[in-house]
C-alpha cells in the first residue's frame, strides 16, 4: 500500500507540468542549480524540524536519570539538532547568498560532514545504554572513529567522487547497525530498522536532482521521518520513566 502511494506521488510529480519547477541535469563534476522553488524546499523541510529538534532533545534531558542518559541525551540533541540547523543555514546561503563562493562552499562541507556526525550520534543512545557484548562496546568508540575519517574525506575529496561519498554514508550507516542488532535486548529495534528503511529509500531521490521535481526536499522529507520514528525510539525503549525495567545502566 504505502509502495503504491510512493508511486502515485512519483507519476504525479514527474507529471509535465511539474517538471518547470526543476532544472537540468548537470555533468557529475558539477553541482545541479535548484529553481528558486526548490531553494525554498529545501531550506523549509529542515528547518521546520530545528525546534522540535531542539525541544525533544530536552525532553530527552529531562528524563534522564543517571550520568551516561544525560551524556547521550547531549550527544544526540547535538547531532539531531546541528544536522537541521546546519543544513537549513547551507541551503538558505546556497539560495540567498550564492555569490559567497567561498563561504557556501565551506557550509556545503560543513553539511556534508554532519551526517557522519549525526550517523553516529543516532546509535550512541543505543550504543551508550545497551548492554553490549565485549567486541560490540568497541563500536561506542568506533563510531567516532568513523565519523571523523568520513569529515576526513570529505575535507579532501569534496564533491569529487559522489558515489563513493553516498556508499561511506551507507557504510557508516550500517555497520553499528550490524553491533545493535545482536543486543541481547531487542526492544526498539524495529524502529531502527523501519528508519533505516527511510533513510536508504531516501538515497533514491538524494541522487535524483535534475531527474525528479523537488528531489533535494523530498530526500530531506525521508531523513526527518527517519530520524522522527529513531527519535521516538529512543524516547520510549531508553528513557521513557514506565519503560525503566527496558533500560540498561552501565
Ligand atoms: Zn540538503
């Protein structure tokens, strides 16, 4: 059912009238221009999530109630909360104020770069709360680890090889799922996985600029309803007060 609404919304925006409020294709080497309309997409679909983003961070806050839920609840409010703000300042700049070269081209790595951070602050909750086998709890540090090399490479290789920056996503996105799904407590993990399904579809329309009216915005529709169901997630199986006998302390 919800395959075949996919599909309906797809035909309808490929649908000919729609295809003015998109530009062409570029060569790979080069960065696809947005129509003003899609500016305005794309700024609009991650800005709106900064202060619920914000707010659930510090609900997260509050119920905390013990040294490494306040940790986490910090970590991730950061990477949930900076993914939005950073990305909604790099496509208001990219909209309004592209004759700064230099400087919408820092924030186009800066918002690059806060996925992996945003990756890895996702499952440190998990990672952090959860009981976890010997060779698994390496992944608690791993993750920053891998965050830092993929900033890495973004510093160095920007823009240059897209398709491998959108498999070190992937890969980054993946492998602490590999440690999270062999915990011994396995409530939550269908939400994980249903976000990761919205995450990986969302791909789809990440490389899809020039082909599919609005695909920026709709892959920034896909990682808000990812990171919502995570959210919720987290809130209910790691620090939601009736669900206390489902948490884990270290
Ligand atoms: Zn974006």
């Amino acid at each position: 059912m919800s395959c075949l609404c996919v599909l309906i919304f797809l035909l309808l925006l490929l649908h000919p009238v729609n295809l003015r409020f998109m530009n062409h294709r570029v060569p790979s080497n080069c960065r696809y221009q947005p129509t003003e309309y899609e500016h305005a997409a794309n700024c609009a679909t991650h800005a709106l999530w900064i202060i619920p983003s914000i707010l659930g961070s510090s609900m997260l806050h509050v119920l905390s109630d013990n040294q490494w839920e306040t940790i986490s609840a910090w970590i991730y409010g950061f990477g949930l909360t900076g993914l939005f703000i950073v990305s909604t300042i790099f496509h208001t700049i990219s909209w309004k104020k592209r004759h700064l070269r230099v400087v919408e081209h820092c924030l186009h790595m800066f918002d690059r770069m806060v996925i992996y951070f945003f990756i890895a602050a996702s499952y440190a909750p998990w990672l952090n709360l959860r009981e976890l086998g010997p060779w698994a709890s390496h992944m608690r540090w791993l993750i920053w680890i891998m965050a830092s090399v993929g900033t890495i490479y973004v510093f160095f290789f920007h823009e240059r090889y897209k398709l491998v920056e959108l498999v070190c996503y992937v890969i980054m996105g993946f492998f602490p799922a590999v440690v999270v799904l062999s915990m011994p407590n396995t409530d939550g993990l269908s939400e994980l996985m249903a976000g990761g399904v919205f995450y990986c579809l969302g791909t789809v329309f990440f490389k899809s600029d020039g082909r599919i009216p609005f695909a920026h915005a709709i892959w920034h529709l896909f990682v808000a309803t990812g990171a919502g169901i995570h959210y919720y997630a987290i809130w209910r199986y790691l620090y939601r007060p009736d669900t206390l006998e489902g948490k884990t302390s270290r």
